[in-house]
C-alpha cells in the first residue's frame, strides 16, 4: 500500500467518526462537556476509532488478515508507542508500515485562539513532543519497514464560519470567536489557513533530509462540532 491511499483510507476513517460520534467528554478543567465531533476527541481515542472502522469496512487492505494494531511499543523505547502498525503485501519479515498520527488544532472546542499546537507542529525542540519528535523516533526505531507522519487540520474562513452557523445555530458565540481569531490573523481575508503552518513544516524537515514529499489533500464537511468544518489532511513518509 502506498502512502497517499493509507491518507485516503485514515481521512475516510476519521469522516466516519466525525459523524457517528456520540459525544461525552468531559474538560478535565472546567468539568463543562464537550461537543461531539473528531475537533474534541483525543488522538489516542481517534486512533482506536479508525483502527475499528478500518478493519470492518476495509478488511482486505491487510494481509494477513487483521495485521493492523495500534499503540504498539517501540523496540528500543517501550514507554512510547506507534499509533498504527500493519501489513498490506504479506511480507511477514517486518511490518510493512509504521505510522504516527497527529491531529493539531489552531482553534478550542470554545472557539478561541489555540496557540499550544503551533509548536506541536514547528518546535525543533524534541522536548515538545513535536511532529519532528514523532520523524526522529520512527527514523531510528526499527518498528516497520516504511514509516510516516500523518495529520489533520481545520481550517477557518467567512465561508467556513457561515457554514457553522447554518449547522450550528446555537453556537454562534463559539463562531463568533472563530471570527475574532482569523480577523487578528488575516485582516484582509478573514482567514486561518492550515496550509501556510504544514508548508512551513516541509520547509524545515525537507532541509533536514528526513521526509519524502509532501502530501497534503483538502476535506471537506465534518461538521458535528461547530470549530470543524473543512480543512486538510497531510503527510510525509520518513526519509
């Protein structure tokens, strides 16, 4: 299996969970539920979510049968884990992918700014557990045979705002927010645009010499949560 339909495939799961999720989570902080949608689910819950949607709907993507596991431990580093491991081609002698998921977020289940993930996906600084944290490990453990970073981003715009809020009507001081937040970023055009932070991030592990090119593909409607909507799923393959 190449990389760009293991895209499809997650972007195919996470659609599905967007839209049959049942909701429940509780802010640890303020105690005050979350709305449903991916926009709140934990990437360790996402994770497990499409790992079930994939083996019940694509059943034929991995041979042998049911080769997919999720959290699997590093050889050289227990305590962390790979988000998906599987086989497609029956090449027993390794696992043919390892592979990490990331779903950064520049706006809250509130709708307001949310600048902690901007380093989740930029900081050089293996201590933020950044996306180069996620390349360096999946570059020196010897987990799978090809290996690669996967992520999801919404993102915000006066189409994408009025679009919530025919959705979402209850919710329009969250997209109220959402429009404070793309005004301070892009006065002009109102927008906040995933796009400009991933090509940003190829910049840096390009020169690196540590991924392959870049994918990255728009979607579109994942609207269970108010702050989601359309955005772009996005991927290197580890060099």
């Amino acid at each position: 299996m190449e990389l760009i339909q293991i895209v499809d495939r997650i972007m195919e799961g996470i659609s599905y969970v967007d839209e049959h999720d049942s909701g429940g989570r509780v802010s640890r902080r303020t105690k005050i539920e979350y709305h449903p949608g991916v926009m709140t689910i934990s990437e360790t819950e996402l994770i497990q979510l499409v790992a079930l949607w994939w083996t019940a709907m694509h059943p034929e993507d991995f041979t042998p049968h049911n080769s997919l596991q999720t959290e699997v431990s590093y050889p050289n580093s227990g305590r962390n884990r790979c988000d998906f491991v599987f086989t497609t081609d029956n090449n027993l002698s390794l696992p043919e992918w390892g592979v990490e998921l990331k779903k950064p977020a520049l706006i809250g289940d509130n709708g307001k700014n949310n600048d902690y993930n901007v380093p989740k996906v930029l900081s050089p600084y293996l201590k933020d557990r950044s996306l180069i944290h996620d390349i360096h490990r999946l570059r020196n453990e010897d987990i799978a045979r090809k290996k690669a970073v996967v992520g999801f981003m919404f993102g915000y715009s006066p189409e994408t705002c009025a679009e919530a809020l025919r959705h979402h009507p209850n919710s329009s001081a969250r997209i109220k927010e959402i429009q404070k937040v793309c005004s301070v970023n892009d006065p002009k055009n109102l927008k906040l645009d995933p796009r400009i932070l991933i090509e940003t991030a190829d910049i840096q592990f390009r020169h690196e010499g540590i991924v392959g090119e870049l994918i990255m593909k728009d979607f579109k409607g994942l609207w269970r949560h108010p702050c989601g909507g359309d955005g772009v799923i996005f991927a290197w393959e580890v060099a």
